[in-house]
C-alpha cells in the first residue's frame, strides 16, 4: 500500500475557485494554472465525469469523430464567420500549436513561423522555440527554417486599443529584405499571457491581417488562455481581438473546464488539410475530454458566465486600480475580461508578493517563469463580485505588510 502517496494526495482539496491545503483555506486567482474557468471543481461537470468514466475513460479516434463534430456545432455561433472546422487531436496547448503550424506549412508549401518576442506557445522543441523567452531554449537544437521574431506593440503605459503604427517596424521590409521570403504564419497571442497580460492595441490586429492577407501567410490565433471566455467572449476572436479575423484559433487549457487536459484548433476550410496520420495523439479527443468540453461549453451557456465576467470585469479593474492608487508598488494595471495583470518594481519583488499573498491565502502568480515584474490576477470564471472582493482586499493586504516590512526594513 502507497500510503504516502496517499496522503500527498489528499492533502489538496478543491471547491469552486477555493483550495484547501490541509487545513488553509486559499482563493486561486491564478485559475490554477490559468486553466480552470469553472474552478477546481463543477457539480455538474464532475458528475458527468464520474458517469463517463464507469463508461470508459478510452475510445480510439474512429469512435470519437461523430461527438466532435456535436462539439463543433455548439461552438459555431461563438466563431469568426468563416472558422468551421475543428481538428480535435491533442490534450496540450504545444501539441494543438504544432497542429496549427503543420496546417499553415502544408497549406502554403512554406516553413517559417513569425512570433512575437514576449510570446509563449508551448513547451514542446518546435513551440518553444518559437516562444519568447529565450533562455528556455539555450540547449536544445531545432529550428523551423524562416522562422522571425518581432517586437511587441504595447501600450501598457497609455492603456488606449489604438497604436501608432508607425512607430512599428515595416513588416513588408523584414519580409522583403530580413527574410528568405519562406513564412508560413504568423501566430499570436490575442492577450500575451506568459509575457505578461500584454493586451495587444487593435490597431495592431488591423494591421497584421491585411499583412498577412498580402502575403497570403496564415494567421493563427493562440487562445489557449484567451479561449473559453477568459475576456468575456468565448473567444478573443470573437470579441476584443475580432479585427484580427484568423484563419486557425488554437485552444486548450480552460476547454478543459475543471482542468481536465484537451487541446484542439479550429480553422477556415481552407485550412483543413491535414490526413489523419499527419497530426494526432492517443489520448486526443478521449471521452473524458470531450465530455469535459462538451459539458463546458454548455455550463458557460446556462450559467450565462460570459455575462458574469463581462458586469464584473470593470469592477475587478476598478479594484486593481484602487490598489495603484494605494501602493507605489504597483503600476500599468491593464487587462479585459478576467484576465489582469499589474507590474510590480522588480521579479525579486513580484515572487515576495506571491509568498506573501499565499500566506493571506491568496493565490496570485508572475509571469515569465519569475523572470518578470509582472504580477496576474485571473480568477475562475465562476467567481463574483463577492469573490472578488476577497481577492482585491488580500491583495492589499498582501502589499500593505509589504511595504510596512520593507519601510522597517529601511529604518
Ligand atoms: C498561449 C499559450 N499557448 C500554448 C501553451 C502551451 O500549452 P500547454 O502547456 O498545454 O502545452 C500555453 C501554456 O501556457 C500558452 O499560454
């Protein structure tokens, strides 16, 4: 008997956006690892998971094909015009970006990914590559031929969804005269999360679809944290990041509902090229992923959570905003939906709020695998304004002990 293991277990417990770690108490306002909308548990959906799995937890991909397309009829109404296709065969964000990529490439006989240098898109060889953060990738070797990176058009500072373009640089030049002409497609992040909750101006959308529709590239969309009501639309495509009209949206983390892992893209016909050998995963599309994200999507509906998280999206930012105003400490509050983030003066700083909000019981996470300033705050999509609450009132907490320490710290 594994007792220890056991007890390893059964140590966390989860209700809606609360954990329960022995006996504290803490509210999750990362969303575990931003991947549980509906919290560490659902009533409904963990029902619907105990009952499929006395069913069966396995069914090879010739059974499942049918469910899918049940799926794909119920996300319809939430998609860019033209995105009518879905390709359900991963249980990650990384392996449903390799799947995007791998339509561009086939589609457009090219090779090279552009990304932005703040981006995360996985942690498999090709996705982190093609991610910012370049110390993730100092020793391992593969690169996708062409491939570019480009800065990120922020702005954080004025907070405003329109962008100076020409303050940019000429992607038609870099194309032209900084590549070998060899791009497939240009994926990005509607928010950047890993970078930072970096909310990219509109202007900047406009901008890359006409570039992207001059060169014939393929635009994709990565809303494997954005995707499943994140910032208040079902997808950022659908809503804040409309203008960017991609041609492939990638999701998975919070499809999951309760975190159960399911990763797949959505596409344009156009795009639907691939033959079933050429992209799949034993587990991609099991029953228990399906009926999570069947039973998901659902949920959001009668629960109407979109409209939950568009009321009270002002009033978490007004919130945060009450926080800047407060503390010093904290600067370009910026965000939409739930999904916020905040810079802090330092990483050093950041991982000593996460510390001690943890010790408030509060969950809050940082960004760039602490290599960051930035500190994100992106509750469960269930939550209230009741919840929210709680979270802007440890965080203060969080900075007042902060500052009280780090004032005695100078006297
Ligand atoms: C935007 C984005 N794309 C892709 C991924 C990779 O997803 P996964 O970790 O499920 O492979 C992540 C993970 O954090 C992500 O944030």
């Amino acid at each position: 008997m594994n007792n220890q293991f056991e007890n390893l277990l059964t140590k966390y417990k989860g209700e809606g956006p609360y954990l329960y770690i022995d006996n504290q108490v803490m509210i999750d306002a990362a969303s575990g690892t931003f991947n549980l909308p509906l919290g560490y548990t659902h009533p409904r959906l963990n029902e619907k998971l105990k009952q499929q799995i006395d069913r069966c937890a396995h069914l090879s991909s010739s059974y499942t094909h049918q469910m899918s397309q049940e799926i794909l009829k119920k996300l319809l109404p939430y998609l860019p015009a033209e995105i009518n296709r879905m390709w359900l065969r991963d249980v990650s964000g990384s392996g449903a970006v390799e799947c995007a990529i791998r339509m561009a490439q086939k589609a457009t006989g090219r090779s090279g990914v552009i990304t932005l240098y703040m981006a995360h898109h996985g942690q498999s060889l090709a996705t982190a590559q093609i991610s910012g953060n370049a110390f993730r990738i100092r020793d391992f070797k593969v690169v996708i031929p062409g491939s570019l990176k480009i800065p990120v058009p922020s702005n954080i500072e004025n907070q405003s969804d329109d962008y100076d373009m020409d303050k940019y640089i000429d992607l038609d030049q870099l194309l032209e005269f900084g590549s070998n002409n060899n791009i497939a497609c240009l994926i990005i992040e509607p928010v950047l999360g890993n970078g930072g909750n970096i909310v990219i101006p509109q202007e900047f959308y406009r901008y890359i679809r006409d570039f992207c529709d001059r060169h014939n590239i393929v635009l994709v969309a990565d809303e494997v944290q954005t995707g499943f009501g994140r910032t208040g639309t079902l997808f950022a495509s659908n809503g804040y990041a409309k203008s960017l009209n991609p041609d492939i949206i990638v999701f998975a983390k919070g499809a999951g509902g309760i975190g159960i892992p399911i990763g797949g893209v959505l596409m344009k016909e156009k795009m639907d090229v691939l033959e079933a050998f050429e992209h799949s995963s034993t587990s991609g599309a099991n029953p228990l992923s399906l009926t999570a994200l069947n039973e998901t999507i659902s949920i959001i509906e009668d629960e109407k959570i979109l409209d939950n998280v568009q009321t009270n999206e002002k009033y978490l930012r007004e919130g945060l905003f009450s926080l800047q105003d407060k503390y010093p400490e904290i600067s370009n509050v910026r965000g939409l939906g739930y999904m916020f983030g905040f810079d802090t003066p330092s990483p050093a700083f950041a991982a000593q709020c996460i510390e001690m909000a943890a010790s408030f019981g509060l969950i809050i996470r940082g960004a760039r695998y602490g290599k960051s300033a930035t500190l994100k705050v992106r509750p469960p999509l269930i939550c209230h304004r009741a919840h929210i609450d709680e979270i802007v009132s440890k965080l203060d907490k969080t900075f007042e002990a902060l500052t009280r320490t780090q004032t005695q710290a100078i006297a």
